[in-house]
C-alpha cells in the first residue's frame, strides 16, 4: 500500500499579518497532482490541518475543496485526517459523517473513555474493498485524557516522569492490540501529533509554535512509547521533517513555511510503501514564494532589495535588519521605494518585518565596550545634529541650517516644551522641601 504523509497545513496562518492563502493554495495544487502521478492509496494528514481554532471560511474552503477534487484520484481509497492542538477537534468532527460518504475518515478529538478509543482504527481497503493494512488514527491528546496529571517544576522525579511516558505507552500499544484482534496481522499505520524525539536528540528553538505534553519540563516523548506491532508511525506538530527512529517513525514537517526560519530548509512530504518492508521516499515541495532576511547596512540593503534573486512564482516576503550607528529615519520608506521603482506591482517583493540593529562591528570600540557622552553635551543641537548625519551619510549640517535649527531654540537651550505655571509652582515647593 502506497501511503502519502503529510502534516501542519496550517491553513489560514499569517506572516506578519501576510496571507498565506495563496502559496498554500498552490501547495494543495501541487499535492493533487504528486498523488495522482504517485498513485496514492491512502492520503494521512497528521494534525493541524488549520493554524487556529476559529478557522477563516477562506481556510476551510481550501481544505473543504481539496478534499472533494480528490474523488477524482483513481488510485485513492482513504483520506484519514486527525486534528493537531492548532485544530478545534469539535470543528473537524462535525462533517465527519458527511466526509466518511467521500472515504474521508477525520478523528479530530478523542475523550478519555476507552470505549470510544475503537473510532480511531480506519482499515484501508484494496482494489477489491478488502482491507489490506489498518491505519491507528490518532490526534492531540492531552494527557489528562489518559489519567496523567499535571507535572510542575524541574527536577521531575524519575518515577513521576516514567509514569508520564507509560501513559502514552499503554494508550498506543492498547490501540495496537484492538487493531490485531479487530483486523488480525495486517500492516499496522500509526497516526499521533506530538512530541516525540530519542533522548540523543534534542529539540529546536524553531520545531513548532507550540510546546506539548509537559515538554518544558519532561522534554519529548521517547519512541518507545510506539510499540514494534506499527509498521510506521505519522507523526505531525515538529515543523521539520526527520526520522525519529529507524526510520519507521517520522515526521512530514510544515509544506509550506509559516515563519523565515522553517524557509531555509527544503520542505517535503513523505511517500511511504508498506508491505513486507517499508520504503520511505522525500518528496520535496515546490517553493511557491520566497521568505527572504537581508541583514546589513542600509546603504547594501537598498541595492540589495532591487535584485532579484528568486525563481518561485510568487514575489518574496522579505525581513529587513538594518545594521546601524544610530536611528535613521526614513529607512524603510526609501527601501519600498527602491523596490517599487524597480519592480512591476505583480512581482514586488513585499517588506514585512523590518528592524534597525545596533552595528557591534562600529569604530571606535571594540565589542562590549561603551562610548559614554557626557549628559552636558546632550543639548537640543547636539541631537538635531546627530539626527542630520544619520541621514546624510554623515555628513555634518551645513552652517545656515544649524542657524536656522538655533533660532528656532528657547534662549540658553531650555527645554522646548516650558513647564505650565502650576507645574512651576509646584517644583519650587519641592525644591524647598
């Protein structure tokens, strides 16, 4: 059986407020056709299908239409999709009867009585409507749903902890032993969203967006807990794709990134045949738009936004870290207008995130060092004139314009704004307390 693994959809997230509508919309496009060229059996989406709760209609539409343009796929007999802690499982459930028309299988929340736990094995049938391997279609389940509470602090008893992961342990090898005694030795796919990671590996800063099942405290759950009756486990929630164990425990990744950080690493669905051997394919997709850093000068950051540099169909998302002495103003106006000047409206990069960073590499001193200025000389001309060279490349201000800024002064460069003559009244009395 020819299974297509995939996982953190994430529809209707947002870049610094940017849509990602449309390069996921090119995403699912894309997806059709690998699973058509592929001969996809079975589709497994592994959780967080939506990036929030409350998903936008427009979100939904595109989950809602890739579903249904996949009856068209001859090969495809199921489409099992279970909800990630992004997901609302009542949201996911609700058409579920309606999707199991379609062989779409959604389990988008479990509650904590095992009775109801048999919802979560889906046979996978045959050309012939004979089932040829059993899907475990697990979602997020919290913890407490298996009896586990909550584990605070650190230093976590060793006990406590081992209780914590065989929680977990007995829920999917339970599981195992209903799918054997319902479908007998069938191949066995596992489906979780979780953390999941072998003790020499550790987690990064940029896996997800957010932490599960007590890792801040207990870290990741171990793959042990996955016992050796699944053939191979689909697991959703870390954003990179990666083998967790022998290669028969996995995770997709994010398709499309959500953040800079997850775009510079390909991105990759899983093609996987299970049989009497299970061989696992990366298929890597497509970039549909560039998330681009530029960090340097702002004088290098204006050639550097008008070139371009990029293939992907659609025009970048860019982040700018501008590197500095001192604050200009204006910096970011005069890169969105070298990019306009430049560039057509259909293919303008589009800056999303821009900072200004203090440049540590700046004479005169050496990093960790601090160039103190006495507060006397900190006056209204002192600062206008700082402010004029950060933006003239710094070149002092002219003698008449320095004229003209000191007219404009109080006498004796007193404060702009005066104190009112209650406030007056007021900073006697305390000078004379």
């Amino acid at each position: 059986m020819r299974i297509l693994h995939t996982s953190d959809w994430h529809l209707g997230a947002t870049l610094e407020q940017a849509s990602l509508e449309h390069e996921q919309a090119r995403f699912l496009a894309w997806l059709y056709e690998a699973m058509r060229e592929a001969e996809v059996e079975c589709l497994i989406i592994a959780g967080d299908v939506f990036d929030s709760a409350q998903a936008p209609a427009r979100a939904l539409g595109l989950y809602y239409r890739f579903l249904n343009r996949c009856q068209d796929l001859p090969a495809l007999k199921k489409i099992v999709v279970v909800g990630g802690n992004h997901d609302s499982a009542s949201q996911l459930d609700a058409p579920a009867p309606v999707l199991r028309a379609l062989s779409v299988d959604v389990i988008g929340g479990l509650s904590s009585e095992p009775e109801s736990w048999d919802r979560a094995l889906i046979p996978i049938p045959d050309s012939e409507g004979n089932p040829q391997a059993v899907v475990v279609a697990t979602p997020y389940i919290h913890e407490s749903r298996l009896g586990v509470g909550r584990i605070a602090g650190e230093g976590v008893d060793r006990d406590l902890a081992r209780a914590f992961f065989d929680a977990f342990e007995n829920f999917y090898t339970e599981l195992a032993r209903r799918a054997r005694e319902h479908f007998g030795d069938l191949p066995l796919v596992g489906v979780a969203h979780l953390t999941c990671l072998p003790a020499a590996q550790k987690l990064r800063d940029d896996d997800f967006k957010t932490d599960l099942h007590q890792v801040g405290t207990l870290g990741a759950l171990p793959p042990s807990i996955f016992c050796e009756d699944y053939d191979y486990v689909a697991l959703g929630h870390i954003h990179r794709g990666f083998a967790v164990e022998r290669g028969r425990v996995w995770y997709s990744g994010t398709p499309v990134p959500i953040r800079f950080n997850e775009a510079q690493t390909p991105r990759q669905v899983l093609l996987v045949d299970v049989g009497e051997e299970v061989v696992i394919e990366r298929r890597e997709v497509p970039e549909f738009r560039p998330l681009i850093i530029y960090r340097d000068t702002p004088e290098a950051l204006e050639e550097l936004v008008t070139k371009r540099t990029w293939t992907a169909p659609l025009p970048p998302y860019v982040a700018i870290e501008s590197l500095v002495d001192i604050t200009r103003p204006g910096s970011l106006e005069r890169l969105r207008e070298a990019i306009e000047d430049t560039f057509s409206p259909e293919e303008r990069p589009r800056i999303i995130a821009f900072r200004e960073v203090l440049n540590i590499d700046r004479e005169p001193g050496a990093l960790g060092e601090q160039e103190f200025i006495p507060l006397e000389t900190v006056t209204p001309a002192y600062l206008f004139e700082q402010l004029y060279r950060s933006a003239h490349e710094d070149q002092a201000p002219p003698s008449e314009i320095m004229a003209t800024f000191s007219d404009l002064l109080p006498r004796n460069d007193a404060p702009l704004e005066l104190a009112s003559p209650e406030q007056q009244t007021l900073n006697v009395l305390l000078e004379e307390t």
